[in-house]
C-alpha cells in the first residue's frame, strides 16, 4: 500500500507556555508543496489562543471525508460514462460526547450538489447508488468510528 505525510510545525516564541495562553497557530506542510495555516478551532480554545483564520483539526476532518468521497464519486461516474460539470459539498461534522464522555466528531453529513453535462442525466436512484458505491470506497469513510452519511442535493 501506500505512506502519506504532513509536517506540522509549531513555534513558541517568547510565550510563556505554562499559563496556557500561547498561540495555537501553527502550519501543515506537504510534500507537493503546499503550506496551510492551521490552529485550534476557537470553539475549543478561545480568542486570541487560537487563529480562526487557520484551519481546525476538525475542518480538516469533515473536509478529508468530504474530497475523499467527492474522488471516488468522480472516477466512478466516470467509469460509469456519466459527464460531470461541477460537484459542490456543504459538508458538516458535528462533535460531542461518546459513552464515554469524551469529545468525539459523533457524525458527519455529506451534501453534494453535482451538475452533469449534456442530456444523459442520472435519475435520482441512479444518483444515490452512484454515491453509496463512492461512500463504499472512500478510504476514510472505512476508516473512522462516526457514521459518514449523505445526502445529496438534486
């Protein structure tokens, strides 16, 4: 199989650290060359501790769910002889408490609104198997413990 990687980097400066009010900016970088900044969600950790400019740990994980469906979705309808013109998600995590009672991202909702050219269109349940055959393949919807649902707009 394969190895991915990220290098996350995060520097102190002249923070004092221990009273918990350092910064939780800090940047992923990958190997293809592309540099995000990232930070505490501020829901979590508030103003000014956290950057609401930067990508949360949480984004990232509704919004890896959200492409890695939206790529098999894709090559499928490809494969299927489907043209498609636009995909567009509003995906959605929602976080709270397990048995447990710890923080865990509970469910997220994929809503794909795909456009497909020319007058070969799926029906609905054409659609729906499309993306239930994307959802069965999608490497990190096998991977996580919440349900992955969608719920795609026609």
């Amino acid at each position: 199989m394969s190895t991915h990687t990220a290098a996350i980097a995060w520097q102190r400066g002249e923070q004092a650290f221990v009273d918990q009010r350092y910064s939780r900016r800090h940047e992923w970088r990958f190997d293809g060359g592309a540099s995000v900044v990232a930070s505490a969600s501020p829901s979590v950790v508030p103003l000014p501790m956290s950057d609401p400019a930067g990508v949360d740990p949480e984004e990232a994980f509704v919004a890896a769910l959200s492409s890695c469906h939206m790529l098999w979705f894709l090559s499928l309808a490809a494969d299927d002889g489907w043209v498609v013109d636009a995909y567009d998600d509003a995906a959605e995590g929602r976080m709270g408490r397990d048995e447990a009672r710890r923080v865990v991202m509970q469910r997220v909702t994929l809503r794909p609104l795909v456009r497909f050219a020319g007058e070969r269109q799926p029906t609905p349940a054409q659609l729906h198997a499309l993306h239930h055959r994307a959802h069965e393949a999608c490497f990190l919807a096998n991977s996580v413990r919440c349900p992955v649902d969608c719920e795609p707009r026609l």
